[in-house]
C-alpha cells in the first residue's frame, strides 16, 4: 500500500538556520502531497500542499517540491525562527483508498 | 467559527468503562475521519466515513465504534476501555472534490484520553 517516510527527528537547529526535513512516498497514482504542523496541545494544521508533479507549496517562508522522479517531498525554510518549534508530518492522501496517509513525523526545537 | 470541533478535549477514566467523543465539522464535507495518535507521535487512521457510510475500518478493536448520524457529525464509541487506549484521537473532514478524488483534510484540536 501506500506509504510517507521522512527523516527521524529530534532536529536542533539554532534560530536563522537553514531548514531541510526529507520525506520520500510510495503511492500508485499520482497522490496529494500534504505538510502538516502541530504544535504543543494542539491538532494538525495543514501548512503546505502540492496536487500534481512539479508543484510547488509554500506558506510561512516553508516550501516543498512533488518531484515525482525521485518521489519526494523536502520541506525547507531559509531561516528559521523559534516560533517554529512543533512537529511536521508529511503525508499523502491515498486517492482509492480515500484516506490520508501520515509519515512518523519530525520533531523540530529552535533554539534562540 | 470552529470548522471541526470535537468534545471533550480531555478524558481521564478508569479501564471497564465506556465513553465517547463527539465531532461535528461546519465546513460541508463529505468525508470524515477519526485518527489516533500515540505518545510517540504517530498518526493512524481508523475509521472513514463519506456521507454517513463507512469505507474505511483500519483493523480497529470492535470496542470502538463509530456514529455518524448526518454528514457533518461522527462520533466515536469506545466499549470496555484499556489502558492501550491512552492516546489523543483527532477528527477530521476533507472534501471531495470530485470523481473520489480527495483534499487535504481540516483537524479538530483532539481529545487527550487517558484510562487509569
């Protein structure tokens, strides 16, 4: 079936560095793309999104690439500030099984 | 306005009893969802609802049950609760926008259970 993996975590990154969080998918078809935040105590939001090959998402200085000929999905912000600090998933919705697909997600701690 | 409201955001019980959550999504959709996360953080879903009929049942213990009784509410049941049941459920909706073809999907805040 289908399925996300992504880079495990705990990621330290002191504050203005350069971001990379890696996620690869398996999916038959041509998938949704999804990143999604959660910060403490509170639900998933989702935070970017590409519905085709080539798309690019991008919300809050985050971006992500579908680059289907690698099947990826990298999300990476040029300078990071503290207020970024939650986890991110990454995740796909499986079109014929009419579900979203979450990887295990990655915990990100900014430090000031 | 809420666009995915679930209740109550915290349960604290003794193993045996049952209990519910409830979900109600304002936004419209379709299709809704009940997802588990662990204390490791990790995401699962349990159960599909599109219109009122299930589609999707992950393997899930027959002691959770869930309801929908229209399209913008579902449920959730839990018979006999374990101590394995600890974990913050999350609700969620998504549209279809069109021939099964689904978007993201709109999270309620969760509700933390914890079975003492």
């Amino acid at each position: 079936g289908d399925s996300v993996t992504q880079m495990e975590g705990p990621v330290t990154l002191s504050e203005e560095a350069f971001l990379t969080i890696n996620c690869t998918y398996t999916a038959t078809g041509y998938p949704s793309l999804f990143w999604y935040v959660q910060y403490p105590g509170e639900g998933l939001q989702l935070l970017l999104k590409a519905t085709k090959a080539d798309d690019k998402g991008s919300n809050k200085g985050f971006e992500a690439t579908y680059r289907k000929e690698t099947t990826s999905f990298h999300l990476e912000k040029g300078s990071v500030q503290v207020s970024d600090s939650a986890v991110y998933f990454c995740a796909l919705s499986d079109r014929r099984a009419s579900k979203i697909i979450f990887g295990s997600g990655t915990r990100l701690s900014i430090r000031p | 306005d809420t666009a995915v409201s679930q209740t109550p955001k915290y349960l604290v019980t003794q193993m045996g009893n049952d209990k519910s959550i409830k979900c109600e999504q304002n936004l419209g959709h379709d299709t809704m969802y009940w997802y588990k996360q662990d204390s490791k953080k990790f995401l699962k879903i349990m159960f599909s609802y599109n219109n009122k009929e299930l589609i999707i049942n992950e393997t899930v213990p027959n002691r959770f049950s869930p309801k929908s009784p229209d399209k913008a509410h579902l449920n959730l049941h839990i018979n006999s609760l374990e101590l394995g049941d600890s974990a913050v459920y999350f609700c969620a909706s998504s549209p279809e926008v069109g021939q099964g073809i689904y978007t993201e999907a709109f999270f309620g805040q969760g509700t933390r259970l914890t079975v003492v």
